[in-house]
C-alpha cells in the first residue's frame, strides 16, 4: 500500500507507527475475502506469486502456507518495513515501484494488489506492469477501495457523534484526492482488467458495517492523518479527542469503504 506515492508524499506513511496497527486490522477485515479468491483461483503448492504493495505480512505469509516449500513468493513494495522480517526459503522481499521498476524476474501464477493502485499516480502503467508479469494462463487479483461509492465511516447518521465521524472522514478523503488518489477507482477493476487483454473477468464487493476491527482500523488511521487534518483546517484538536474518545466506547457502528474484488486470467 505504499508504492508510487504521489508528489505531496503518501499520506498513511508506512514508517508511522500506526501503520503496523492499521494493517493488523486490514488483515482482520480483508484477509479472509483476499483468500477466498485466491483459493477459487486455484493457487497452490509449487506456484509463483507477486505481492505487489504489500504493506503488511498477513498476504505474503498467506500466499506462503499455500504455494509450499517448492514456490515462490515475492513481495515487493516502495517500504518493506513491516515485511522484510518475513523473508525465508519461499518468500522473498524485495524494496519496489510498481509503476516506476521492471518486475521481479519470472513469470508469475498469480500478481495481487489489494488497497494499493488507488492511491497509485500512474495506475495504468503499474497495471501494464503486472499483467506483463502473468504467466499465460496467470491470474491477476486486484482489490481496491471505493470511497465515493460509499462514504460515510457511519451509514446510520443518527446523531453527533455519528456526525462528527462522518465529517472527519470527509476531511481524510480531500486530503487523499489532494494527492491523486482515485476515490472511485474501484468500481472500474472489472473494466480495466477485461482493456489490459484478461479473460474470464469476474468481480464482487464487501465492506462491513460493524466489527472491532473497524474501531481499531479508525483509531490508528485518525492519529497517523491527525497532524494533516488540523493543519488543513478540517478539524480542531479538540473535535479529534472527541471523535476518538467515542471510538473507544464502542458504541459506534463504524463501516469501511467498499473493497471491490476483481480477477481475471492471462490468455
């Protein structure tokens, strides 16, 4: 998730501490939705992957346990902090620009990116990237949010507290498409997939409305964002202590984005 950042610098910085806690709760929410495609996909012992951005270790490690000891896994991203810890016999790590590097040597069974091309400057060239990667026969699974598609972190705006969440949510938004992220790029993942050449192209959603993962994913994004919200003027200090006090009750029914899931093979 942090490849290719756009001029003004990404804005959830792998090098933040919350960033380790943030993709905890990624994996908690997303994993399982991950590796129900992946296993759909067919991808087993002996296989090649390319996790491109991988930010966290949950989908490398994932992807490990299911290609065996006779894969690969390669895991690439602009900051391998979280992941360079993970390199064994089947995965290596490497530093990468998925829109500005060749890809890793090889072909690949599978390439995944997931929450990582919105936020990509040039999409279309880190996409030409990774299909050139596939295998014939390849697949490529890519997953990524659609913020306009549903906004509010609280669908049920039933008071201030829901409110305020809403609000700060649509100050971290402006400052996402301050630097070039696409808030609608989701819904496009079936479209794009079927111009670069793929075949048997196939897409879903999810996103939940309420999990404590969605808490713990709200609190850590809130404070590694918080310098940037009070210093565009999208909230005051005192508004953030607030929101985060009524995260921490629980009593918020807090969703995320929409993920959209989409997937398609190399002919």
């Amino acid at each position: 998730m942090g490849e290719h950042a756009a001029d003004r610098g990404y804005l959830l910085d792998n090098r933040q501490s919350e960033a380790g806690i943030r993709f905890g709760a990624l994996a908690e929410l997303f994993d399982p939705v991950t590796f129900r495609h992946v296993d759909r996909l067919g991808i087993g012992a002996g296989m090649r992957c390319w996790e491109v951005g991988a930010g966290g270790p949950s989908v490398p490690l994932g992807l490990a346990e299911r290609v065996g000891p006779t894969g690969k896994v390669i895991a690439t991203d602009i900051d391998v902090s979280w992941t360079r810890d993970i390199a064994d016999g089947v995965i290596e790590v490497l530093s990468h620009d998925v829109a500005a590097d060749p890809p890793p040597p090889g072909s690949f069974d599978l390439v995944h990116a997931r929450l990582l091309l919105v936020h990509v400057a040039d999409r279309a060239e880190a996409l030409r990237r990774m299909v050139r990667a596939l295998r014939p026969g390849g697949r490529l699974l890519l997953e990524d949010a659609d913020p306009a598609l549903q906004p509010l972190p609280c669908p049920d705006e039933s008071g201030p507290e829901q409110r305020l969440a809403n609000r700060l949510r649509s100050g971290f938004r402006a400052l996402m498409a301050d630097r070039g992220a696409d808030l609608a790029y989701g819904r496009t993942l079936p479209g794009v997939l079927r111009e670069a050449g793929l075949e048997d192209v196939q897409a879903d959603a999810y996103f939940p409305i309420t999990s404590p993962a969605c808490a713990v994913l709200e609190d850590a994004t809130v404070r590694q964002i918080r310098h940037h919200l009070t210093e565009q003027g999208l909230a005051t200090d005192e508004e953030i202590d607030r929101h985060l006090a009524n995260v921490a009750t629980g009593q918020l029914d807090l969703a995320t984005a929409p993920m959209i899931s989409a997937w398609g093979r190399r002919p």
